[in-house]
C-alpha cells in the first residue's frame, strides 16, 4: 500500500522506521478486515463525549482552555491509578484532567489566565490536580504550566488565540508556532541515525481547536488533513486487539507484564511509529467510501473504542515520558 509523505514531514520522518523496524509489524490483511466494516456514523470527537460541559466559556476562554489541557495531558498511568472526583463521579486520565480543570473554574481559580500560569505554585497546582494520590510527573506538569504561562503572557498577551491568528489559521504554521515557542510539545526522538516526528500533543492540540469549533470561528485551519494519528498508550493497545499491530515475543512479554519501555528506545520509537503507520494504511483504505476520512477520525474512533474496557484486554505498554 501506498503512503503519501512528499507534503507530510512527520510520515517522512517516519518511513525509515517502518522499514528498519524489528519489533513491531503492521498487519495489512487485519487492516482490510477492520476498514471494510468501517462505519462513519461511527465518526465521534473523542471531546465531544467529554462528561464535562465547556458551553460557559467564550471562544477565547475555549481556546486557552484547549491549550492549558493539553499543555499537561500525558502520562496518567501507574498503581494505584490517578483519580479525581467531580460532582459525586470518579474519573481518571485524559477524563479526569478535563475533571480538574472544569473543577478549578467552578471553584473560581484563574487556571486559564497565563499569568495565573506563570507564577502558579507547587501547592496551588497540588490543589487543582487533587485526586487520590499525586499525579505522575508533578514536578513536570508544575513546570510546564509556568514555562508556556509565561511565554503566552510575555509573547502573545495572555491569549491563545493570537497564535492561532499569528498562523494566519493554517495547521503547519500554527504547529511550527507552538513547537518553536513552547518546548513542551517539540515531541522528537532518534532512532539509529534518523530524526523521528511524533508532536503528539502539539497534533492534539490543534484538532482539538478544529472540532471545537467546527462550523464557528476558529476552525477554519487550513491543511488539517495533513494531522497525523496522535501516538499516545490507548491507540497501540486498540490496534494490536484488531491484531492490526504484531509485537515480537521479548515486547509483547514486556508489555504483557507491564514492564516499563524507556522513553526514546527503539521499542518505544517502533510502537508510536508503527501505530502512525497503520492508521495512515487506515485511511487509504477507506478513503473510497469515505473520501474526507482523516486521520484524526480514525485516530478519535480508536481512542473511544478504547473506552470501551473488557477484563481480557492487554495491557498497554508502560513509558514515563511528558510527550503523551
């Protein structure tokens, strides 16, 4: 099958790896059988089945927001997990930080002002992610609120939406942005000699102001179809149980007894490259009944299948890391 990456520099810079890869194997025949029942009407954005309701907030409050979300939305995972409590119900990962920040406002607290961000304290962050243990990678998310606080006060006026209207609106421009001015989402790694683009977060990010406001003012970006899937724990897991994605035997057991893969090893850099792939595979095969798929539906159609737990599902590969 076919991939296009002449205009996408992050397929580019994964290609050499799905060629090399060792440990990680896409099954092209579980593909066809998983696109064939592909359906649209299965299409949802992942935030739109959020149980947390943001119609309050203005356009620019909605862009901050989106911005401050994903800004520290990685790495929830660990024993016990990290779970917070929001109006009587329990939630953890992407669900539970959308809980803690929707808490925050409830409760008054300016979490969406830069300059808020660029002073907050240990404890008053302690206070905004409260759960029933001390979220992994603390002292990381404390510094990152700070460090892009600070450069969108000092740079931007506080506010999200000059980024987006300093991009003049267009997805590359606004991804080059945000990588060059806020550290945090420059998501590279090195496998062998080749540079490799994940920018996890940084694609989430702008879908995420895409589907927001769809229909309305700020998702008129340009070349949005050139996001890639967002290679995060949930999206693999998903994939290898279509059996789309195949480990060899020493990375399935890994994986299998929840042995952590370190950040920027060749395992890791295979999975997330790997899981990319496929969903590009994805949508070429699709793009006949359904010419307007992008990645970001199939990615979004994944992560919600993922919601969806059953006892015998296996488990997804553990990595520390700020990047997802």
């Amino acid at each position: 099958m076919v991939i296009k990456v002449e205009e996408n520099k992050i397929l580019k810079s994964i290609k050499p790896v799905i060629k090399l890869a060792e440990l990680v194997r896409i099954n092209e025949e579980n593909i066809e059988a998983v696109c064939k029942d592909f359906n649209s009407r299965n299409v949802q954005y992942w935030m739109a089945a959020s149980p947390f309701n943001l119609s309050d907030l203005s356009d620019k409050e909605k862009l901050n927001f989106i911005f401050v979300f994903n800004s520290i939305n990685f790495c929830y995972w660990g024993k016990p997990k990290w779970t917070i409590e929001y109006e009587g119900n329990q939630y953890d990962g992407a669900w539970g930080m959308i809980g803690c920040l929707r808490r925050a406002i409830d409760n008054k607290v300016p979490i969406l002002q830069a300059k808020y961000l660029a002073k907050i304290s240990e404890g008053e962050l302690k206070e905004i992610l409260k759960g029933n243990i001390l979220i992994p990678l603390f002292e990381e998310r404390l510094k990152i609120l700070q460090e892009n606080g600070k450069v969108l006060e000092e740079k931007y006026k506080g506010d999200f939406a000059s980024i987006v209207e300093k991009a003049k609106k267009d997805t590359l421009n606004l991804l080059e942005i945000i990588i060059s001015d806020f550290p945090s989402f420059n998501d590279v790694a090195f496998y062998k000699e080749y540079k490799v683009l994940f920018y996890k977060r940084v694609q989430l990010l702008i879908s995420d102001i895409y589907r927001t406001f769809e229909g309305e003012n700020y998702d008129k970006l340009k070349n949005i179809e050139l996001l890639t899937a967002f290679s995060d724990y949930k999206i693999p897991q998903v994939l290898r149980k279509l059996k789309i994605l195949e480990y060899s035997p020493e990375l399935a057991s890994k994986i299998d007894n929840q042995i952590p893969i370190l950040s920027g090893s060749e395992e890791e850099i295979e999975i997330r490259a790997n899981t990319i792939w496929a969903i590009e595979m994805m949508k070429e095969k699709i793009k006949p009944k359904i010419p307007n798929i992008t990645s970001m539906d199939i990615d979004s159609y994944l992560w919600l299948l993922g919601q969806n737990k059953s006892p015998d599902d296996k488990p997804y590969h553990l990595t520390r890391t700020i990047f997802y």
